[in-house]
C-alpha cells in the first residue's frame, strides 16, 4: 500500500495505540454483530459457572473489524490474563514454547495471522491445545529424547483474514467458530457515536450518519476518520464536527460519498481500461495497481463486493454496472459482470 493511500488502511498504525481506550472491554460495549455477541456471552457464562477456560475460540474476517478487540474482552470477562502475539513473530519452536509454558493458568491467547503460522509450531501447537502440554525434543540423532512439558490450561484465540489457508487438523481443534464480516452503516455509526463520546467530540446525527457511510463498514476506519473530522473542526470550524464539516473533510481526504479512496477507484478504472470489465487475476490485477495480492484481497475487496461494485468469478474479478455508474464511465454491455440472479457459483 502506498504511503499516501494508508489513510484508510485498516491495519493497526502505531497512532492508533494512543486510541487504546476507544477498545470496549465488555461484551456489552462492543457494539453491532449481535448474534456473534449473544452467542459468545453464552459460551462465556456456561464456562464461568463451569469454573473452566473457554474453548480455543477462531476469528475469522477483514482487518480492523474487533478480532483483538474480541479477545481482550474474552479475558476481561473470564476474569483472566490476556497474552497476545502473531504468526510471523513466531520463529522458531523455542519461541512458541517459551510462551506456553510461562502462561498463567486460565489465560487467553490470542495468535493473530494464525495462517501464518509455521508448520513446526503448528504441531506443537496442536497438541497444546488438545492435552496442555508440548512435546520437546533434546539432544539430536539416535541420543534424543521428548519431554512432555505441561502446559497451564488457556484458551487460544486464533485470528485470521484467510480462513481457507488454515490447515485442517489446526481449524478443527477450535471449538467456536466466530465470523466477522464488515458492519453495517447503523452499527459503524453507534461506534463513531461511542468514541465521541469517550473522546468528548461534539458530532452531529448527520454528521455521524454520513462518517458511517464512508468508513468501510470497519471500526477502525471509523474511529480513524473521526479523529480526523476532530482535526478539522478544530482548525476549519468551531470544533463541532458537522455534515458539512465531515463533507468537507472527505472531500479533503479523497474519500467519496460510496466512502471509496483513490485506490479503490484505480482498481475499477483498472479492470475497466486494462481488462475490459474483467475477468483478470487478483494476482495481475494486484500487480497493475501496484498492491500486493494481500492488500486487494484483505482490504479493497470486501469493500468493493459489499457495495456491490465489485465480484469474484471463478474466472477472477469483474467489475459491475454499478461500477461504471459510479465512476461515469459509459457501460459496454459485453464486458459487465452478470447480474446476481445470472451468476453462477461465486468463490467465497
Ligand atoms: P482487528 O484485530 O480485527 O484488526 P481490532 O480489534 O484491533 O481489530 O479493532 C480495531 C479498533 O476498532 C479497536 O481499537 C476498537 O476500538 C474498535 N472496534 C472494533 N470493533 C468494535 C466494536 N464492535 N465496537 C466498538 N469498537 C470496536
């Protein structure tokens, strides 16, 4: 991602550490995405009452959307330690070993980009997680020996943007399941109405009303983009944050009423241009508007597909009509994406 288009990049920048008390630590705070909530704070009460840890617990969903939000609320509500690492700064088994063992009986730990996870620790990590200990090997060649180390009992929150690159013996020893998928504009706005309100920002309704419609159904863009409404009204106005503050501010920040950036409407200019309307390859496509194939397809993506300008075909991306009606560009009838009722299977 380029440096200038980050603005409404919904992995976490070092700015957004200093927001840390806009992360609700009840499950009652946590706003939207009722079914998941109600859900978990059965799965919560029942292993409270039990006096046991909470089963291992999978996130799955775009960036940005409450995974590590998730967890800490996990461990505030089961009254326990929360330890948080991901995938990548995990080298070597020592590393994974080293926290496993020194956890506090009943923590949850959450591993981010679990997906990432290397083979070896994988293995570890399964039988951690089945019979809380870890298998490990000292010495080398025909003089080694396994030591069965135990484990405290933990819950293990895994997070991931890609849950189909998750082997199966890992995904199947997590006993819930939780999805996220990106929120609606009513519950992005009860967020932005949540964060005022602990940062003591006058917002409008209308004011708020709009921010949630150009914030990527993310929270993390929400709460991004109303720092950013603050800074303008602070300077350009009286300190309230107006419709015409926020509409000015968007404008500023190359954001449009649909809430795409410039890079979004690069990727439909693209496919438009280049490929016709599409089909191309993510992997092309992500090359031609300089991105990684991560970048499209964890961050733009999501977005586009949910407001529908945007699909995936089984023969790669294709733009729609509602694209071309967006960016005003005229419609050639061969190249468009079939309606939804034409289509055939999609990818997920
Ligand atoms: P992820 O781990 O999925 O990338 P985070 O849990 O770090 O996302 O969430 C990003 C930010 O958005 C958090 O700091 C939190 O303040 C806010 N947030 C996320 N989900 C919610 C929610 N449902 N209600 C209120 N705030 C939320």
């Amino acid at each position: 991602m380029n440096e200038n288009d980050t603005f409404l990049d919904p992995s976490f920048q070092p700015l957004d550490d200093m927001e840390n008390n806009l992360r609700p630590s009840l499950l009652k705070d946590f706003q939207g995405q009722q079914e998941l909530k109600d859900n978990l704070g059965i799965f919560i009460a029942a292993a409270r009452e039990r006096q046991e840890s909470l089963d291992h617990i999978f996130l799955n969903g775009p960036p940005g959307l409450g995974k590590t939000t998730l967890a800490s609320i996990v461990a505030h509500e089961m009254h326990a330690e929360l330890r948080i690492t991901s995938a990548p700064a995990l080298e070597k088994p020592k590393d994974l070993a080293g926290l496993l063992t020194s956890l506090t009986p009943g923590s949850v730990f959450f591993i981010d980009e679990i997906h990432r996870l290397r083979p070896a620790l994988e293995e570890m990590l399964y039988v951690a997680m089945e019979d809380f200990q870890i298998d490990w090997v000292i010495g080398q060649g025909p003089a080694a020996r396994t030591l069965r180390v135990p484990v405290p009992p933990f819950t293990l929150v895994g997070a991931t943007t890609k849950a189909g690159m998750v082997s199966s013996p890992l995904y199947s020893r997590f006993g819930i399941n939780l999805r996220l998928d990106l929120y609606p504009p009513e519950e992005i706005q009860l967020i932005i109405q949540r964060s005022s309100h602990i940062l003591d920002i006058s917002l409008d309704e209308q004011a708020s009303q709009k921010l949630s419609r150009c914030s990527r159904g993310t929270p993390r863009v929400a709460n991004r983009l109303l720092r950013r409404m603050r800074d303008f009204a602070q300077v350009l106005g009286d300190g309230s944050i107006t419709q015409d503050l926020v509409e000015q501010g968007l404008t500023r920040l190359g954001i449009d009423e649909q809430g795409l950036e410039e890079q979004d409407r690069r990727i439909l200019r693209t496919i438009i241009e280049f490929y016709q309307g599409g089909p191309v390859g993510a992997e092309t496509l992500a090359i031609s508007i300089g991105e990684s194939t991560d970048t499209l397809e964890d961050f733009y993506e999501p977005y586009l597909i949910q407001k529908g300008f945007l699909q995936r075909t089984p023969r790669g991306r294709m733009v729609t009509s509602l694209a071309y009606g967006h960016l005003g560009v005229e419609l050639d009838h061969k190249s468009i994406a079939p309606n939804r009722e034409q289509q055939g299977d999609l990818f997920p």
